[in-house]
C-alpha cells in the first residue's frame, strides 16, 4: 500500500471530517509501513490521527480529515 491508496480509502470512509479504518495486514513489515505511512500524511497535514491502534490481524486509525484552501 502506498501513500496515495492510503488516503483514498481515508477519504472514502470519513463521515464530515471524520474517518475511522480498520486495515487487515499480513505481515508485521505491512504493520510498520501503514502506520508510518499514516504518519507522513500527518506531518504534510492531511490528516491528524487521534489513534492508531496495532491489532493481531489489522491497523486501526482513528481521525480527523483536513481540508484546507489554497
């Protein structure tokens, strides 16, 4: 998964400017990259996570979707 596909399912399941994801993983190398990808949309300030919880079998993310005019 990469920084785009990440966002665009963010996008998908947001309710107004808020989303929450569950996203099912494979490996423990997928775990690391999903939640660093997240954190990269963060510090461009895409999003701000509220909570990213690491599970057996998925990442949950929970936050808020940015929207900002240029």
């Amino acid at each position: 998964m990469d920084k785009a596909k990440l966002y665009k399912n963010i996008q998908h399941v947001n309710r107004g400017n808020f989303f929450a994801i569950e996203i099912p993983i494979a490996t423990k190398s997928e775990e690391k990259s999903i939640k660093e990808l997240a954190k990269e949309l963060e510090n461009e300030g895409k999003i701000k996570l509220r909570e990213c919880v690491l599970r057996d079998y998925s990442v949950y993310l929970h936050g808020i979707i940015k929207y900002a005019s240029k």
